[in-house]
C-alpha cells in the first residue's frame, strides 16, 4: 500500500530543524557577560587600548561594575582577552554607549576600528557613540558611588539633552551612514570629566576621515541643529543685550528665550567656480527670562531684530569656523548634490576644501510670540 504523504508532519519536522539551527549560536545566560559600555583609546606610548564595564549582578558585592581592559589588534582580537577577564563570554549585544578618546581622534582613518560593530550580527548598532574630551580610562573607572551605572547615565544623559538639541545621540548606524556619505561630516556628543563630574560638553565635529576638528558647546550645538533642520520647539537660547546696564557682577543685562517650530530654507546655486548657499531662518519664540525691565508694547519690535541679530552674528561665526576647519555637519554637500549635482561629482572626494571655498549666507527672522505671564 503506498503511503501517503503527510504537510502537517513534515512542517514540524522543517520547523525543528530550524530552531534547533538557530539556537546554535545562542549562549546561556549564566553563561554570559553582558557589558553596557565599550571604549577604544590610545595610551601614551600610542597603543590601542580597549575598554569595557559590565554590570555585576550580587547582593554580596559592593561594587556595582567590573571594568576590562587591555591592549590590542583589533576589537574582535581583544575579544578573548575580554573573556580571560571574565567569568564568562563576552557579549556585544548590550552595548548602551561607545565612548571613543579625543587622542584616538587626533589621527585620520580609524573608522575601520569599528568594522566588527557593523559585520558581525551579534552585536549592536543602536549604541551611542560619545566621544571623550580626556581619558576613556578615566571616564571608565570613575564608578559614582550615590549614581547609577556609568552607561546608564552616559545614555540616559544624551538622549535626554537630544531632545533639547544640546547634543546628539548619534547611533553605531547612524555614524556608519555618516561616513559613507560624502555630503556630510561626522558629528557626535562630547563629554568630560570635571572634579570627578560627567560633564557633556556638547558635540565634537570630525572630518570625513574622522579626525577631531573643533568643538561646540551646547548653544553652538542647538543651532547647529537649527541648521541641520533638527531642531525640535522647546529649545533655549540666552544672549546679552549691549544696549542695556550691567549691574556689579550680574549678569543684568542677559536674556533668554525658548523657541518654537523653526523653518530653515537652503538654497543652492554655482558661480565662479565655488558654491553658494542661501540659508533664510524662520521661528517664534517666547520670552523665558529677562532679568532688566523692558515695556512689552514699546520695546518688543526692537527686541527681536537685536535678538535675530545677536543669533545670526553667532551662526556666522560657527559657519566661518566650519569652513575654516574644512568640514560640514550641516550636510550642505547633501543639498549641492542634489541641485547641483555636475558640480559636486567633480568635487565630492575633496568636499571639505569646496565647502571651505564656498559661499555661505544667513538670515535670520526671529518673531517674540509671548512674553510670559509675569509683567
């Protein structure tokens, strides 16, 4: 008798086969170390160090992390010096921060550091790359004892000054992306240590090979956002008015604003062998703190061109900074690509020198919708 055939039987059996493959690459978790933050620096005698803390889960230990470190190759070679360290096998999927040492920075061409992040599958991209103005050492080992852990509070602190535009939370992927593409430059959060304090400094700007170039505080940053069309309303912005009196040592004569939805227009055009960028600001903003006294009905029109002046005065001193260093977190190369794009081919492997060469332009108008509920 010929035996028939049976789909329901033979789907089980394809379906066994299929988890029973797919568990061979996983690892029992009593088996596994899970650290939440991995840093790459150079020491003094410019060798690749790495660096990594994981989380210690005994109510008998006092110490909340343990921290591994060593001198390597590669990251994927460092990879069983990291599980010599531990009592079992390091994994990367967890990672919550990547930190990165200024010194490190200070050379061109270490992205392909990185390359096991983005080819191995087993670990994550959605880690937070954060670059540190000293020592990763340093950052690493600092372990406050009244404060979470140190990824934790890394992550929690540049996500959280993200959303104000203070800084960025660039991701593994994101940074990837960034250096592929040739219309932009590198930009990511910067932090340091002062007086045994995580302090974030704002964001260090790169440049397409990903060298360290400059620095921008966390207005500087705000506005860069502005730029870059990813400043969300709620920012804050303060300036110093000339015109009025400072009082002692007070800063009298300061003022402070929180904006709202912001419209920046680029144009782009070519002429004289160089590039040209039309940049025209648009926003509203309410008035947070004006420590001299103003009459809301009489001063408010002269208020906002001194304050759109004061902002644009700013801007143009970032831009002239930018071209100077010859790079473009601004993602102008995006905008000359796509509407001029015969003149970026011939250019788009020396961008940093175009943009430098590059005429750029910037208006800003900038609206007081509220003074507040105060007189």
């Amino acid at each position: 008798m010929k035996q028939q055939s049976h789909p329901f039987a033979s789907l089980i059996v394809i379906m066994g086969c299929l988890i029973l493959s797919a568990c061979g690459d996983q690892l029992s978790l009593e088996n596994a170390s899970t650290p939440l933050a991995l840093g790459i620096d150079l020491d003094q005698d410019e060798k690749f160090h790495f660096y990594a803390t994981a989380p210690v889960y005994s109510k008998n230990i006092k110490k909340k992390s343990q921290e591994i470190t060593g001198e390597a190759e590669s990251l994927r070679q460092s990879k069983a010096l990291q599980d010599s360290q531990t009592a079992g096998s390091v994994q990367g999927r967890n990672y919550q921060v990547l930190l990165i040492g200024r010194h490190l920075l200070q050379y061109n061409d270490w992205f392909p550091m990185l390359d096991v992040i983005f080819r191995d599958a087993r670990n994550t991209i959605t880690d937070r790359i954060i670059v540190v103005d000293g020592s990763v050492k340093e950052l690493l080992y600092l372990n406050p004892p009244d404060q979470p852990l140190l990824p934790i509070i890394l992550r929690g602190m540049v996500d959280t000054k993200t959303t104000k535009s203070e800084t960025y939370s660039t991701t593994a992927q994101e940074l990837h992306r960034q250096f592929m593409d040739k219309g932009v430059t590198p930009y990511v959060a910067e932090v340091k240590v002062v007086n045994k304090q995580i302090q974030l400094k704002g964001s260090a700007l790169l440049n397409e090979r990903g060298k360290y170039m400059m620095s921008l505080n966390a207005q500087e940053t705000i506005l860069l956002n502005i730029l870059q069309k990813q400043a969300d309303p709620g920012f804050s912005l303060s300036y110093l008015i000339p015109d009025k009196p400072q009082t002692g040592p007070f800063a009298t004569n300061m003022l402070s604003f929180t904006g709202g939805k912001v419209k920046t227009s680029i144009k782009t055009a070519y002429a004289n062998q160089k590039f040209k960028f039309d940049i025209h600001i648009k926003t509203t903003v309410g008035l947070s703190e004006h420590i001299f006294p103003i009459d809301i009905t009489k001063d408010s029109p002269k208020l906002q061109k001194q304050i759109s002046s004061l902002m644009q005065e700013q801007i143009e001193g970032i831009i002239e900074k930018l071209k100077k260093h010859k790079i473009d977190p601004i993602g102008l190369g995006v905008y000359a690509r796509a509407y001029q794009y015969e003149h970026f081919k011939q250019v788009e492997d020396e961008w940093g020198e175009a943009i430098s060469r590059s005429e750029i332009n910037v208006k800003v108008d900038l609206t007081i919708g509220a003074m507040g509920p105060v007189k």
